[in-house]
C-alpha cells in the first residue's frame, strides 16, 4: 500500500472516530486538520471537497460492513439467521460504541455527484457489494413473492439506526435485539422460521465481546 494510501486511511479513521457519538455529519476537513495534525494542503489534497470527504468515510464504513458480513454469513449456515445477527452487530454498535449512523448522510445521490470520480467509484463499488450480499442472503432464504422483501427490510434497518441512536439507548437489553429480529423476519416474509431466542443473543453478544 502506498504512502498516499496509508495517509488516506489514517485521515478517514480520524474522521470516524470523531464522528462517533454525533447525529449530524458536522466534520469537515478543517476539523480533520486539528484532529490529525496533518497540515491543512496535505488533508485538502487528499478531499478536494467536503463531499469528498462525506463519501470517503461512507465508503470505509460499507467496506467494514461487508468484511464482517462475510464474517457473519461463515459463522451460520442458515442464511436468515446469518442476516439477522449481522444486522443485530449492527445495531448493538450504534448502541454500545456509539457509531456514527452513515445511513443519515448516504446513500444521498447529491452528497456523491459532488464528490471526485475517484471517491464516487469507491463507494458506488462498496455499497453495491454490501447490498449483493443482502439480496444473496435474502434470496437463499427463499422466495418469497409479493413484494420487494430486500428494500422493505433495509428501509426498516436504517429507520431503526437512525431512531435508536436518536433515543440514546444505553442498555444492552437481549430483548431489544429479539424484537429486532422478529420485525425483521416478518418483513422479510418468513415469519414462520424460528429466530435467535433473548438468551441466544445474549450468550452470542458475550462470545462477540470475549473475542474482541
């Protein structure tokens, strides 16, 4: 990896752990250059514009999203149960690490148009391969017909993120994940199938902590 890239990326992580805790987008390059202590000519090359950096932070979140995803779908051979502790890791970020919510900035058509080709085919190729492995989860659950099941539960999802980190929720109450799980499932149109028990995420929450 290049020099270039390496700085990059330390730019973009600063950026994210600034963010972390905050509703609004309210980071811009001038902040990034306190925070970093990266001289101000040096930041603005690498973000041209403040979509720039909008889209560069949006970018490295759905890359770690997909990495853990295919983390998530190795550790469950049943594709629904695989979709939904991914999307329950998801949620208990927010709560517990206080994770910024990129689903309240993008995806934002008009956020990207600003952006430099470089930082829109970056993300563009990120959010789409996320999305693939959710529609892939989705379809190995099995057909369901009707609607569009994937865009009814990924409406669902970032209405959740956004509205829990709105609330400030601060417990880590098993049955909050539960009853995630069973909206999610409904949705998705196999409310027939069992779900992770209370009990069950709460014993995997404790193995995920152990492990981190």
């Amino acid at each position: 990896m290049s020099n270039w890239k390496q700085r990059e990326n330390f730019l973009v992580n600063v950026a994210r752990r600034h963010l972390r805790g905050h509703k609004t987008f309210d980071l811009c390059r001038s902040h990034l250059v306190k925070a970093s202590q990266i001289s101000k000519g040096t930041v603005y090359n690498h973000f041209a514009s403040e979509a720039d950096l909008m889209v560069a932070v949006a970018t490295a979140e759905y890359q770690d999203f997909l990495a853990q995803a295919h983390d998530d779908s190795r550790g469950f051979e049943d594709p629904l149960w695989a979709f939904l502790y991914h999307h329950c890791r998801r949620l208990s970020d927010i709560i517990n690490n206080q994770r910024f919510v990129i689903a309240r900035i993008m995806p934002n058509p008009d956020i990207l148009a600003q952006a430099s080709p470089e930082n829109q085919l970056a993300y563009q190729q990120a959010y789409r391969a996320y999305e693939a492995w959710n529609r892939n989860q989705v379809e190995a659950m099995g057909e369901v017909t009707g609607f569009d099941r994937l865009e009814l539960v990924t409406n669902f999802i970032r209405g959740t993120m956004i509205n829990i980190d709105d609330a400030e929720t601060c417990c880590d109450d098993a049955t909050v994940y539960h009853q995630y799980c069973y909206a999610m499932t409904q949705l998705l149109g196999h409310s027939h199938r069992r779900i992770p028990e209370a009990r069950e995420l709460k014993a995997w929450f404790v193995e995920v902590r152990q492990v981190a």
